[in-house]
C-alpha cells in the first residue's frame, strides 16, 4: 500500500487521480495512507479533484480528514483544481464541505478566473452563484475573470460573465484589454 510510482504516488493517490470512487473506498479501508501527497504536493483531495470525478472527490470527503486547504507546489487548492477543470459538481461538492471559496493560487488566480479559463459555462454559474465571489478581482498580472474567458474564447463563458455584470472594457497591468493574459494562463493543464 505504501510503494510509489515515480511521481511518488501511491495506489491510492493513482486511485484518486483516476477518479475511481471505488477502488479509493477499498483502498481506504485497506489501511492505506490517505494523508500521502506526491512529489508536487498534491493530495488525495486534489488528485480527485483533478480526475473530474465528483464521485471520487465525494468519495475522499466522505473518509473524513481530508485537507480542504493543503496546497500544491502551485499554490491551488482541491478547490480550485476543480475550478480548473471546469468540474461543476466536485466545485459544489467542495464549497459544501467548507472550503476556502476565495482561495487563491500563487499567481493570484481565483475561483473564478479558473473556471472561466475551463471552457465550462455550468461551472462559472456555480462559482458565480457561491457567497463571496468578487467579479473584479484581478491575479497578479491584472487580469480578470473576463480576461481568462476570453483567452479561452468559450461565449457561453464569456456570457455568464458580462450577465453577472462585470466591466468588459476591464485592463490588464500592461494596459490590454482581453488580448493579453499572463503567464499563469499559459500553464499547461496539468495536475502541478
């Protein structure tokens, strides 16, 4: 139960990557250390979150000691890797077992920008809809969620934000409006 692969990850953290909510289960009950992270920093919670399985980030909570707040080597929270991933259900999933919704990666990246930059209108919706959200805010290049939506080039997105109000003549630190992003957006899709 304890071997790792080269990405140092156990079964379990491969189970969770996977988004296999029952082999996470068996695993769990197997004795397994649900506390591992792997060479990134990346948790069990996180690696679900990733998976875009909400069944097996449900599965995770359901265990019970999950870390709603560690970290990864890029500063994202399972939160905000659902965000990333576009992921609607583990998003609410999340929100509902406390997490921090305006949580931020070390890029100053938000919820929000997250899921505008998934390509997923139901996900922006459902970040939309949480307690706390700020439209405006800006990661640390200036931009903001509109800006991510519009790298992305997804209407629906970009939709669901001018709907929610926010300022489309909005500028970036350099002065741009929507065609220049940071470096952050540029990052591959990747767990970290």
């Amino acid at each position: 139960l304890g071997a790792r692969d080269e990405d140092g990850r156990t079964a379990f953290l491969i189970a969770c990557l996977k988004g296999d909510a029952e082999s996470i289960a068996v695993l769990a009950r197997a004795g397994c250390d649900k506390a591992a992270k792997d060479n990134d920093g990346n948790t069990a919670l996180m690696l679900a979150a990733f998976s875009g399985s909400a069944a097996a980030v449900q599965a995770v909570l359901d265990l019970g000691g999950a870390e709603l707040e560690a970290r990864s080597k890029h500063g994202r929270t399972a939160f905000l890797v659902a965000c990333r991933k576009g992921d609607a259900e583990s998003i609410a999933a999340l929100a509902r077992a406390g997490c921090d919704k305006a949580a931020k990666d070390k890029h100053g990246c938000t919820a929000l920008m997250m899921t505008a930059r998934s390509g997923n209108a139901e996900a922006v919706r459902t970040v939309l809809a949480l307690d706390g959200v700020e439209l405006e805010a800006k990661d640390e290049d200036g931009c903001t969620a509109f800006h991510h939506a519009c790298l992305k080039g997804d209407p629906e997105c970009i939709a669901e934000l001018i709907k929610a109000g926010c300022d489309t003549t909005a500028k970036d630190n350099y002065g741009n409006c929507l065609l220049y992003t940071s470096d952050a957006a540029d990052e591959e899709d990747s767990v970290d």
